[in-house]
C-alpha cells in the first residue's frame, strides 16, 4: 500500500480533485465512501459544486491579514492498494488515520473510492488552510512524514528499522553494497565512487574509500562453510521460480538457513534468467561472503522450471495444516510448496464448523463461515479462509455425512435402529414379529374393523 501526494494543478485553487472524483461515480467507477467535519446541512447527497464552494471559501478566510494568501489550498492523496489485497473499506479507515497522523484529521475531507485501475485506490481531498487559525498547515519535509505516517498505519516501522540495520553492515565492495540493495528493493543512484542509497526518510552514503578493508573472517567463514555441506543434505535444495514484480528463487533449503541459521542466499542474475552465481548474508557476524568461495552454487541449488505467483506463494504459505494429507490435497497443483508447508498434528476443527449441521444449504454454510470443502478421492477437507486452517475431516465423527451434504445439499437422514441394527437389515418374519407387537399395543384385538362388501356391478341389458 502506498500514499502519493498529487501535485498542484491549474484549478487547484477552485478544488478540481474533489469534482473529478465525484464524477467517477456517476460513471460507475466510483464510490464515496467518507464525508467528514464539513457543516451539517453539506452531506453525501450534497452536489460537488457546494462542498467545493465550502472548501474554497474556507481557504480564503485568512485569519492572518499581514501573511500572503495560500496559492495551492487544495490537497490531494491517492492511497493504493498493491492490486486488489486491500478492501475499500481498509484503504478508507487507512486514509482517514493517515489524515490524522500528517494534521489533517480535523479538516473537512472527502474519500472516494475508484476502481477504474488494476489497483484499488481511494482519492482523499481536502484543504491545507487550518480551518480554526486560517492559516497553511505544515507541509515541510511532507513526503517523507506521508512514508513515516503510512509505514506507522501499517505497522511497518519496526520491519523497516531491522532493514535499514542491514545498511550498516561490514561490506568491503561496492558490489557487496549493491547485493543488499537490490536484494531488500532499497532504491538508490551510484557513480564509479559512491552509491547514494534512500530509504524511508534517511539517506545512506556508501564510498570506496570509507568501506571496511579489515581482513576477512575466515573462521567464520569455515563455519558458514561447514554449514552448508551438513544442511544441504537435510533439506530439499529444489529452487522453483517466484513471479509476479521482480522474480525471486526459494527452496527448503534455502528458507532453512535463512530462518534457523540467519544465513542469506542472494541468487546474481540479469533478465529474470537463471542465476549464475551468489552471494551469501551472515546476519549474524554482519559479514557478506562471495558464494564461489563457500560451496559451488550447483551443490546446494537444483534450479527446476516451476514457478508460481508472488500473491499465491504468499497466500499458501500462510495455510495451516493439521497433518500431511490435508497439504497434499491443497497442493496437489503445486506439489514443490510441500516441503515449505506449515504441518502441524496439533490443529482441529474450529468448533464452529460444527455448525454445518443446523444448515439447510451447503453453499450457505461455506458462505457464512468462509470456508471452502475440498474432496480428494474419498478424503473430505475443510480450508477455513479467514483462520487459513486446512483440516482433515474425513474420520472426524463430528463430520459425519458431510460429503453427502455437499454433494446432494440434503442432509443424510437418520435410519431406524432396532436391537442395535438398521431396520433395513431385518428379514420379512423379523419385521412381522415387530408389526404385530406394535398392533397389539395400539388396537384393541377385541375390535374387528368391518369389510367392506363389494358391490355387484348391475349390467344393462
């Protein structure tokens, strides 16, 4: 998700943005879905041109007769979502918390949602003049305080303050520099000197002369070494492709050493081809190691032609799974994600799902509880999409005639026992026994039912 400041154009002054966003809706590509502090009789059903004409009067009540009038009073903000990820309600609630966090929480503003564009965004418009003193709110260093605001909306901070760590560590080239930098997408411009690096607010100023020219570590490069012999024949080394933006290269292996061990392999490569070599991040001894210099890159790197996109890698990487058969099932089209799957022997069934029994309609269950039922051969499966649990439910007496409710949408109905055993089991001389003790319970034997006489059918002659 990202927030660009748009800049100033010729009807700034007269508040366009605020026009051109309404004007979507009409067209049915957009949507308002915030009005907020402008007087009361100004609502969601009031015309452009008025809240316009609030925001342009507002803006020339300088309050400050001896300060110069504001020529750009207009502010406009696309916040975007990376696709369609977020929801317009989410990107609403993080617009409004970002106008509050940059100064503009109690400015009368407009949100509108757009969806004429392959990312969802929402358009915010409101006033730079401070609505109680008149005068221009601050918007120095505006940029960066709009990247802070958002990072800190969206809890990104903490993650950005551990890479820009990565910054400060022991790079004895250039080249090591630019590893780490492409490798965490930290933009930067560089000369045959120096690469200047940007990141967040900060800049970082990288110089040949200033880099560390101590000697290497080679002990700890011999224990990097001895690593990788032991662990690439413990884990699978299969490197499938990663698309979708800048294509990445993952494998068990290489996850392993990067989450237990805090050892980073970094793929070199030109034009999304297959790597020709690599480098290696010790997050712990802050050190960076020429992968040549380690192990050969074909000993510990299986390249293959599968590959999948960024978004789904990511989604099924989040799934939760009770054993391995439940994996199989949601991966059988991915198969290579099996070995970096979360299997866990502990996870149940949400006691909810239980409920799937008071519904009338399958579909409305899935529905209701987010949930979609998967069939593998005789295997039933319960992926629950908002806790991103996958269950096995086959053997599960809880579940017991689901496959039949979502097959024929009816409940399976309940047979007769009698002695312990289907009544559809029971011979003809069993089920007379059975009849006749149920008619001696309710008729009385003492009463005979009449016949009834068959009448002769007269003939005409």
């Amino acid at each position: 998700m990202v927030a660009v400041i748009l800049g100033s154009g010729k009807n700034n002054s007269g508040f366009s943005a605020l026009s051109y966003s309404l004007n979507k809706e009409d067209l049915g590509k957009g949507e308002l879905m915030k009005i907020a502090n402008f007087p009361i009789h100004l609502n969601e059903y009031s015309k452009d041109y008025e809240l316009r004409n609030h925001l342009i009067m507002n803006s020339k009540l300088n309050r400050n007769i001896s300060s110069k009038p504001i020529k750009n009073p207009q502010l406009h903000v696309v916040i975007s979502s990376d696709g369609f990820k977020n929801t317009k309600e989410e990107l609403t609630d993080v617009a409004e918390k970002w106008l509050k966090e940059m100064g503009y929480g109690e400015q009368p503003y407009v949100i509108v949602n757009h969806t004429d564009s392959t990312n969802n965004h929402v358009h915010v418009i409101t006033s730079r003049v401070d609505i109680n003193s008149g005068k221009k709110i601050n918007d120095s260093n505006e940029r960066y305080k709009s990247i802070d605001s958002l990072n800190r909306i969206l809890g990104r901070t903490k993650t950005i303050k551990e890479q820009q760590k990565i910054l400060n560590y022991n790079f004895k080239t250039l080249g090591q520099v630019k590893v780490v930098l492409d490798k965490y997408k930290i933009p930067y411009s560089e000369n045959e000197k120096e690469i200047l690096a940007k990141w967040g607010a900060k800049n970082f100023t990288f110089k040949n002369e200033d880099l560390d020219k101590t000697k290497e570590n080679f002990k700890r490069k011999l224990q990097v070494k001895a690593i990788l012999h032991n662990y690439k024949n413990k884990f699978d080394n299969s490197i499938f492709k990663i698309t979708g933006g800048k294509v990445e290269y993952q494998s068990q292996l290489k996850e392993e050493l990067k989450n237990k061990l805090g050892l980073e392999i970094v793929f070199h490569t030109k034009d999304d081809k297959t790597p020709f070599g690599y480098s290696l991040i010790d997050h712990k001894t802050k050190e960076i190691f020429k992968g040549s210099e380690l192990l050969k890159m074909k000993e510990i790197c299986n390249f293959t032609d599968n590959k999948i996109t960024k978004d789904y890698y990511e989604e099924l990487l989040n799934l939760k799974f009770d054993n391995y058969n439940s994996a199989k099932t949601v991966l059988k089209y991915k198969p290579f994600m099996l070995p970096l799957s979360n299997i866990n022997k502990n996870t149940i069934p949400k006691e909810h799902l239980k409920q799937w029994v008071n519904y009338s309609n399958c579909n409305a269950f899935m529905k209701d509880y987010n949930c979609q039922i998967l069939k593998d051969g005789d295997r039933i499966i319960i992926k629950n999409n908002y806790s991103k649990q996958v269950t096995d439910v086959t053997y599960d007496k809880d579940f017991n005639g689901l496959r039949d409710f979502r097959e024929t949408n009816r409940h399976k109905e309940v047979e007769l026992l009698l002695d312990d055993e289907p009544i559809s089991l029971k011979n003809d001389y069993e089920l007379d026994i059975v009849l006749k003790q149920f008619s001696n319970i309710f008729i009385d034997s003492s009463f005979e039912i009449p016949l009834k006489k068959k009448r002769k059918r007269k003939i005409k002659r």
